[in-house]
C-alpha cells in the first residue's frame, strides 16, 4: 500500500531492541540529511547516544532526539506521544526494529501509534512513512492501516538490509531520500536522470536540503557540489553571494543549546520554544528565547571588556566617527529597560506550507517569536553624540541607518547587514536601542553577545546581533538580507526566479499577529472534557497595543471575546511586547463522539482595529514570509478505546500545561 503524498513525508525512527541493523538505518538516515529521532527501551540509552555520537559525526543536519520508553508502560508511551506530539510535527520516517521484544513491542499499541500520528498529521497536511522490516506480517499491517490515506507504507525485507549500500540504495528508490517534492512521480524527464544531489535550493540565499523542508526542484546547472572532506557535502549555487553556509568546520564554535528547543534548522542554528513553554511566562527565559541565526555564531566576538563598536557616518556626511567600547556605552550614555517581542519573518510558516510549498528555510510554527527585556543605549543618544539628530539628517540626506554583525560569509567575505530608516532610528518614540542585557544577564552567544540592536516593533532581522558598526548614509544595504530575502512577493510568483525583489517592499514594521498556542495541533479530547482552554498569543507591531482577541470554535460563523491576561497596559504609541490571552471554550455534545472533529480560530485586533485576514491564501508568498491569518488548529476526540496506544494519549491534550510547567521546572526557570 502506498498512499499519495501530498507533502514531504515526516521522519521519525523508532528502534526497539537496538542491533547492528539499527544503527545502520540511523546513521543511513542521517547521511542522507534527515534528523532521526530514536526512541527504544530505556535499557539501551547508552546504545542510543553512541548512534547520536555516530549520526552527528558525519557533518549532516543530524542531530538525534532521543527517547528511552518502556512501551508496554501506559504512562511511558504517554509520555512518548507527548514528547514527539509538542515537537508540533517535526518528524521525518517512522520505523520499527524487525527485532524487538514481541511483549514490548505489541502490535496493537504500535499499530494505533503510528495511525494516530498518520490521523494528527494529515489535519496539518502532512504525510508520515512507516517502514515495516518484518516484525508484523504485511496483511496485518495493510488491513490495520488501510484507512490512513495520508499514510505510507513500505514493506521491506531484512535481506534487503545486509549492506550500507543496500540499504541507502532502497531508502532512496522506496522514500525518494534526496527526492526533490512534491513527490508525485520519480523525477525524470525522457533519458534524464532523478536528481541525486541530497538537496535543494530551498531560499532566496541559497542553502542544501534540511530536516522539514518543503522543497523546489533545482534548475540545471543550479547547483555545484563544494570541495569537502565529509560524506555529504554542501551543495552550492553557481553564484555563492546569496549562500548560507552549511559546511560543517564553519560551526565548530557553535554554543551550547538547550534540548528542550524544538530545532527547525541546525546549520546554521534556528529554533523555536515548544508552545506549551513559551506560553508560561510573559519574559521568555533567555534558554528558550526563540533564535534565528543567519550564519554561525562568530567565533571572534570578543568579550564584553574588549569589544568595540563604531558608530559614524557616510564620508560625505562629514560626521565624527565614535568607537565604542561596551564600558564605553555603560559610562557615557542613559540605560534603558525595554520589555520587546521579537518575531521572526517566517513565524508561521508552516501554515503557507499547508497552502502550497514554499522555500523558507526554517519550517516554523508559531513560535518564532519571544518577549525579553532589553538593556543598552538609546541609538538617538550614539548619533547625537557623533553630530547627527533628525534635522541635520533630514538636511545632509542621511536616510537609512545600517547596521553590520560579525557573523559573515567565508565565502564571499560578507557580513550580515540589515539597514532601517533613519526616522525610526532617531525618534524619539522609536526606542531602538543598541542592547547589552537580556533579562538582566549578559547576552547569550545565540543573541548576540556582546552587543546587539533591538529595533521594536520590526522584524526580527532588522534588530542585528553581534554589532560592530552602525553607518548612516543615504542609501540603504546592499546586502542581500536588505534587497532580497524579505522582500514578501505576490502570490503569483511561484520560485525564485520569477521574483523582482525591488518591486517589492522590505519588511519593516510587521502587521497584527495572533496565535492559538494551547491546546497543540491534534489535541485528544478527554471523555470528561466539557469545555477547552483555549490560550496564546497576540501583537501587533509599529508600537500598536492589542485591545481585542477573538476565538471562533465554528470556522468563524461565530465569536467569543478572549480575556486579555497580561499586556493589555503599555504606553501608547509603544506597545512594543506582546499580550497573553486565555478563553474557556465549550465542547459542543457532537464533537465528543469517538472521533469527533472540531476547530478552534483565533483573530486579533490592535488599537488602529487593524486584524488579520481570513486566509492564508490569499497573503502566501514563495518565502512563506509574513503569515498573520487567521490562525486554525483541529483537536479532536478519543480515536480509539482505553487501552491503545491512542486512547493513552488522551493526557496528551489534557493538561499540557502542567507538563509545561514541569519543563519550565527542569530547566530551572519556574
């Protein structure tokens, strides 16, 4: 049985017992760029970090989640779905070991755990591959199976295995591994061959294939493959300006992270906080503060005693030039305390993923975004201190100022470089700030240390970190972060190459925002659930204040108000942090029968009553840039009785919030 696949598969490795075969398919996987996500009997934990320690060897997108169970234990398996539900679908294959314990290993459980995550999946659009290597007779197997359309299987034979070779060989033939999607057929055209480049160019800056992408396929002659001493090496573009790096040397000097993260990208570094975590607190914890990393974290950042960075102007300005050191901006210049929200271009992109495939690098769900407070200096204070206020810029034409970071390109020699206008950077209700605390602490390396701009009210790429030089001049920068990668098309234009980023505007401040972060996608329903509490997140940017919050159980016939539980008082003008919102919403009779559907909307409003539109249709973009609509999310019912698998994932929608708390505990910041 093969079900059509209308979105990249979704991989997840599971192994029970762990053999030889096991760690071949893991290291396979991870060769091939997945990210496997193991999960076996809590006995072979040690087993399973040396395959992580293998799989994160071989310079691939390879990082290994990792989760020790006991899946004849209800409780265990229940943590299970919770763990691997929450990661908000960011999985790949799921497989299961030929030579597992058959009392571990039970069918039935297996069997509803794999249907339930085809059930939740297919609500998000998305498809899950099982690979059944002979532990369950394949009529078994079909018959349990058969009704999950969105459900591949493939059926393998342990002789087929006997080799690395042959194994690479019929992941690739039987997953299409490397395959660029959709995959409706092989890619071939007449004598062509399939591409076997491991993968696309999948942004405008040009970068190799990462777990969860959704992909386009590359024109002839696009990609070249880069000298490199590892298996699987970076694919370029002919023209390298617009590359984010992949090779594996450039991130030796990488930061530690915290795995509680859930990572969309690894080279270079982009993650989001689980819903559940973000959610608990107003201040995001600086552990769990959303990061979006355009290159590796700058191994010659220096310290907060040696760094030093230059504030001046365009040589025609005829503007004194500063050099700064952070002490520097301590002694000389007034500190201030913003509370900001951050939200990266892509938030959301998940939901345009689910319109049509788009080519952003990170596959975001609704979490790229954070609230921190932030200490520094005023920008206006900096430019005023070299010669500049809003008259003379006005007078000298000094439009655009630029900031540059010490993250760059080794290729091309190029910093990262993001420019905004002048106007914003000068005014004096504009609060950008150039910033050396991040609730109250020094920064972390993912945010910039030492220092970094915080732009309020703008897209996150424009708030530059690991600052070294703010430049006003008259034009803005050339870099292609400025002139292409956020400039949103129309949805008319379906790749790259069809894009005119100068007929299209940068991002700069972002539009009214809003997000259901509680319950999750695919939420069960308890039997004794009368109502859902329903919670998450709204902003809007340019400093409006959000003043009301919608939710709609019916698709949007109807609405209830939310309440505004944190963030409703901020000065006017400069709303630049986010409110919190809660609504208890109740569970019509019909949608509690066993398999029961039902939705849950949310919309917001901001003090100008701007709000979102009502599809993502009609604001899709080939980058997936900028998704505000109406944000959806399906829960449904118990999909089968106590006892399963399924019906033991019933706490997995039930009181996620406490296991939120739990996770805030653990890392120490409840």
């Amino acid at each position: 049985m093969a079900g059509h696949q209308a979105r990249a598969p979704l991989v997840c490795l599971i192994s029970g017992v762990i053999t030889e075969l096991g760690r071949t398919i893991s290291y396979t996987f991870a060769e091939e760029g997945g990210r496997p996500i193991l999960v076996g009997e809590t006995g072979q934990r040690d087993e399973l970090g040396k395959i992580a320690k293998r799989c994160g060897s071989i310079g691939a997108p390879s990082t290994v989640d990792i989760h020790p169970v006991q899946l004849h234990n209800k409780e265990t398996v229940d943590q299970l779905c919770f763990n691997v539900l929450s990661r908000h679908g960011a999985l790949d294959i799921l497989v299961n070991n030929p030579e597992g314990n058959p009392g571990t290993w039970d069918t039935e459980i297996l069997l509803n755990l794999v249907g339930h995550f085809a059930s939740v999946m297919g609500e998000k659009g998305r498809g899950v591959t099982l690979i059944n290597l002979e532990h369950h007779e394949p009529e078994e197997v079909e018959k349990k199976l058969a009704k999950y359309e969105n459900l591949t299987v493939v059926q393998v034979k342990k002789a087929e295995f006997d080799s690395p070779d042959k194994i690479r060989k019929v992941l690739k033939e039987r997953l299409g591994l490397g395959r660029l999607l959709p995959v409706d057929a092989p890619v071939v055209t007449g004598d062509a061959p399939i591409h076997e480049p491991i993968g696309g160019i999948v942004e405008a800056t040009g970068a190799r294939n990462n777990n969860g992408l959704l992909q386009r396929e590359t024109a002839p002659g696009e990609l070249n493959k880069a000298v490199s001493d590892y298996c699987g090496a970076v694919m370029q573009p002919v023209d390298p300006n617009n590359l984010e790096p992949e090779q594996e040397h450039e991130y030796k000097d990488e930061p530690q992270r915290t795995p509680d993260i859930v990572v969309q990208c690894y080279k270079p570094f982009n993650g989001e906080p689980p819903h559940g975590v973000l959610l608990s607190r107003f201040i995001t914890p600086n552990e769990i503060h959303y990061v979006r990393n355009h290159l590796p974290v700058p191994a010659n950042a220096g310290t907060i005693n040696t760094h030093k960075i230059v504030v001046e102007g365009d040589p025609d300005l005829k503007l004194f030039c500063a050099e700064l050191t952070v002490q520097d901006l301590k002694d000389k210049f007034e500190a201030v305390t913003l509370t900001v929200t951050l939200q990266c271009a892509g938030n959301r992109r998940n939901d345009m993923c689910a319109v049509e495939t788009v080519s952003g690098r990170a596959p975001w769900n609704a979490g790229s975004i954070s609230t921190a407070e932030w200490t520094g200096v005023r920008v206006r204070d900096l430019a005023r201190h070299i010669g500049l206020d809003p008259d003379r810029a006005r007078q000298l034409g000094a439009k655009w100022l630029t900031a540059t970071g010490l993250d760059w390109h080794r290729v091309t020699q190029q910093h990262f470089e993001a420019s905004i206008s002048t106007q914003k950077a000068l005014d004096v209700k504009g609060d950008v700030i150039v910033a050396y605390a991040m609730n109250g602490k020094e920064l972390p390396p993912d945010h910039g240390y030492p220092v970094r701009l915080i732009v309020p009210g703008y897209v996150g790429t424009r708030s530059v970190k690991w600052l070294q030089r703010i430049l006003f001049s008259a034009t803005d920068s050339q870099s292609p972060w400025q002139q292409i990668d956020y400039r949103p098309a129309p949805p008319s234009v379906k790749v790259h190459e069809q894009a005119k980023p100068q007929e299209c505007a940068p991002l700069m401040a972002l539009p009214v925002q809003s997000a259901i972060l509680m319950p999750t996608a695919g939420s069960i329903i308890a039997p004794d659930q009368t109502s859902i509490k329903v919670k998450g997140y709204a902003w809007s940017g340019d400093g409006h204040a959000i003043v009301r919050v919608d939710v709609s159980s019916d698709e949007g016939q109807s609405w209830t108000q939310a309440k505004i539980t944190e963030g409703r008082s901020q000065p006017e003008g400069r709303a630049w942090a986010w409110a919190l919102w809660e609504l208890s919403v109740p569970i019509p009779s019909e949608k509690k029968a066993v398999g029961g559907k039902m939705t849950l909307t949310c919309k917001a409003f901001d003090d100008a009553w701007n709000t979102q539109p009502r599809t993502t249709a009609e604001i899709w973009n080939y980058r997936g840039l900028n998704c505000n609509s109406w944000h959806t999310i399906p829960v449904c019912s118990q999909v089968a009785p106590r006892g399963t698998a399924t019906g033991l994932m019933q706490k997995a929608g039930h009181g996620l919030m406490e296991k939120a708390e739990q996770g805030m505990k653990a890392l120490g910041v409840a």
